[in-house]
C-alpha cells in the first residue's frame, strides 16, 4: 500500500519524507491558501522532495479551462499528477487527458457510480472522501469496499487512493481492502507509530539496562 502525505506545508512533507516511508503527495486548493504562497513556487518545492507523484489541483470548472490548467500543472515536472474534480466537464477532460499521457487524479468523489465514470474515462487515481461521509453519517469505508470490487471486477487500472482521512483506523480498514493509496494528514502519520505499549515497553528495557550498567 502506498502512503501520500496529504499537506501542502512545507515542514510536514520534508518531515514525513525524512521516515522514508512516503510514495508522494496530495493538494488542494484549501490546503494551498492555508500556506498562503504562490502555488507554482509550492510545487516547484514539493516535487524537489519527494519523489513521487503530487496531486495539483485545477480550479477551473469548464472543459477547456480544465484541460489548459492541466497541461500547464503537468509541464512542471513529470511527476505531477492534475486533480480534477468529479464533475461533468471534469471527467470529459481525464478522458481528454488520459489520451495525451497526463496523469489525472479525480477528486470528491462520494459515490461509486462517479468512480465507475473516472474509472472509464481512463483516470490514474480515484480520492473517495471517506472523512466528510462519516461526518453526514455515511459510512466512508463501504465506499472503498464498493469501489475496490467494482474496479478489480473490470481490471480498471485506476488506482483507488483513500482520501479525506481522520485516523488511523481508516489506514487499517484501507489497508485490509486493498486499496492503492493512503493519502494521509501529517498527524495522523504520527499517530500510526503510536502505541502506549510501545512506550512503556521501551522505558523499562531502558531502565533495565541501566540497572546493569551501574552493577
Ligand atoms: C484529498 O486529496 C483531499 O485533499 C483531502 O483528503 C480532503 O480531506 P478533508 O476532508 O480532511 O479536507
């Protein structure tokens, strides 16, 4: 499985990259405006640390708009990858897109039937939100579940990317299912290390072994 760190900030990529663990990044544009930086320049950083895919968002939302913003974002370095929102002119452009070898991540997705069109208009990555379903009480998981069968039923080459995550758990349940992608906030990152067993495990391994040194 692979892990995105989901961040537009500076620090937390080049931190999360330091662990070794991260396979690319995803933005969005309010991710960009809570840096309050030239997103271009953003970019430009972002791609020098981590080598991997990173998700730009277009903020168009007409066809043409789309596809010109797209083919600009994709002409910053190959590993960018143009977020497209799920929408009618949206999935028009990743077919578009798909043609001319640009890679495409579709976003807000909330249904399965919407990741069955990006899927079949040639899309690279699928981000079903899960985190803003549970909080309509929607179980955001079962969407995964649904996406993750349809697609392996097909062979869509179409990688299912989990998006909008809020804890830990929605990394397990990702996981057990088979998705593609994490793409995971800088604290929750943290908090996968976490267990307090861990902690004081180690603390009496230490004070163990400082009990023999001082023999
Ligand atoms: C996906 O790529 C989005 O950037 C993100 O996961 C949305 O998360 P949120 O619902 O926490 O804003």
């Amino acid at each position: 499985m692979k892990f995105f760190i989901d961040s537009a900030n500076i620090d937390q990529i080049k931190e999360a990259a330091s662990y070794g663990l991260l396979d690319g990044v995803t933005t969005n544009p309010s991710l960009v405006a809570k840096e309050g930086r030239d997103f271009i320049e953003l970019l430009n950083e972002i791609v020098q640390i981590v080598d991997g895919p990173i998700s730009a968002e277009v903020v168009s939302t007409d066809y043409e708009g789309i596809l010109k913003e797209a083919r600009e974002l994709a002409k910053i370095h190959k590993n960018i990858v143009v977020k497209i929102p799920l929408i009618k002119e949206g999935i028009k452009a990743v077919k578009t897109l798909s043609s001319e070898g640009i890679k495409t991540n579709v976003t807000l997705c909330f249904s399965p039937t919407q990741a069955l069109l990006a899927a079949k208009a040639g899309a690279t990555y699928i981000s079903p939100f899960v985190g803003r379903l549970d909080d309509i009480s929607h179980v955001g998981m079962d969407l995964i579940e649904q996406i993750v069968q349809i697609y392996r039923n097909y062979d869509f080459e179409t990688q299912v990317l989990v998006a909008s995550i809020r804890h830990p758990l929605h990394v397990v349940e990702a996981a057990m299912m088979g998705a593609d992608v994490a793409t995971i906030p800088f604290d929750v990152i943290e908090k996968l290390f976490k267990h307090p067993l861990t902690d004081i495990g180690l603390e009496k391994f230490l004070s163990d072994w400082k009990k023999l040194e001082n023999k």
